[in-house]
C-alpha cells in the first residue's frame, strides 16, 4: 500500500468519526447568526451547540471566514431567494405575483424575515455584507417592478411602486411590528389597496383566511 493510499484512508477513518454534515455546521451558524448576530458566530461555540469537537468543523470549512462567506453566498443566491422565485411563477392574471408575493412574505415559511433581518444587521460592520443586501434588495425591488409594469404602469411609476411595496415590507419587519395573525387579515385587503392601486382579489382574500 503507497502513502497516498494509507493517507486515504486515513482521511475515510477521520470522516467516518465525524457526526456532523456541512449543513448541520451551516444550520447552526444560521440559527446563531438569526439569534445573536455575526460576532456569536465562532467555531468553538457551533461545536459545543453541536455537542461535537471542533475538530470536525475543519473537514468542511477553512475557516470561520469561510463559513461566513458561504453564509452569505448562499443568501445571496437568487436561486434561494424565496421572495424573487414567488415573482417569478406561472400566472393566471397579472395580479398573480403580488398576492403571491404578500402570502409568501405572511406565512414566512420559505421566507425568513429574522434571517433578512439579521444579515442587515451584519452588514452594519461588513462592507461586502452590505454589498451584497444592496444586490438582493436591488433585485427583487427590480423584478418587482416588471410586475407592476405588467398591470400597465410606466417604468418610473413601476419602479417607485415596486420600491413602496417593498420597503413598507421590510419596514414592518425592522420596526417589530406586533398584530395577531386575524389582525393582519383584516388590514391586508386595504394594504393591497393602497400598495397596488387595486383591489385584492376575493378569491386570494379567501386562500389567506383558509390558511
């Protein structure tokens, strides 16, 4: 047996004593970085959260940095950006989007405002942080936009609506608002109203209730 063959199985020896997967490392640093912001977010720490040694953290990972940068790169990605793919569905009247943008931003089930939230957050002390919320935000503040150029109006009062509806949105997150899920029901057809410029469909009104 050469070297680099025992060196192999040296390497399979060491992997198969490891309990953790990459993504139980990247849960963990996400609930911590959602919890207790970017600076609670260190090896030594996910490692005991994990109830393993931090030995197995190298495995997966260069470095803290590593880890942050993956954090962030993964966010980032347009492919997992809940809010672009709602935009972006199959639709049956131009309308569509936005009350699929509104139900996705209430259920927050495939979308998570406490981790929007806390990358903001982060990007208060990390300019490439800050770069890439800018990106996101840009993003999906431009594809609505398209939407709303879609119901008839003119690039420039798209755009400005688009930015309205999106920054009324993650106003309400920033400030903590507190309403009962019956209390965002009963505003929501009027924040429609004046959001859109149009009334929200009774049948979409009907699929929030049902819910």
């Amino acid at each position: 047996m050469t070297k680099e063959d025992l060196a192999e199985d040296h390497k399979k020896a060491v992997r198969g004593n490891t309990k953790t997967t990459r993504e139980d490392w990247l849960a963990e640093a996400q609930r911590v970085l959602i919890e207790e912001g970017v600076d609670r977010v260190k090896v030594d720490r996910l490692a005991n959260k994990l109830n393993v040694t931090r030995g197995g953290f190298y495995w997966f990972f260069k470095n803290r940095q590593d880890l942050l940068d993956i954090l962030l790169a993964n966010w980032k990605d347009s492919k997992n950006d809940p809010l672009t793919h709602t935009l972006k569905g199959k639709n049956k009247t131009p309308l569509d989007p936005l009350v699929r943008f509104i139900f996705t931003t209430i259920r927050e089930r495939s979308y998570s405002p406490a981790l929007d939230s806390a990358m903001r957050d982060w990007a208060r002390t990390s300019n490439k942080t800050r770069r890439a919320v800018d990106l996101v935000d840009n993003r999906r503040i431009s594809v609505l936009a398209k939407v709303y150029q879609g119901l008839g109006y003119e690039e420039e009062e798209a755009f400005i609506r688009a930015r309205i509806q999106y920054f009324h949105q993650v106003g309400y997150y920033a400030m903590g608002v507190h309403e009962s899920h019956e209390q965002r029901l009963h505003y929501l057809p009027i924040y429609f109203k004046q959001l859109t410029g149009f009334d929200l469909p009774k049948e979409a009104l009907q699929g929030f209730m049902e819910e």
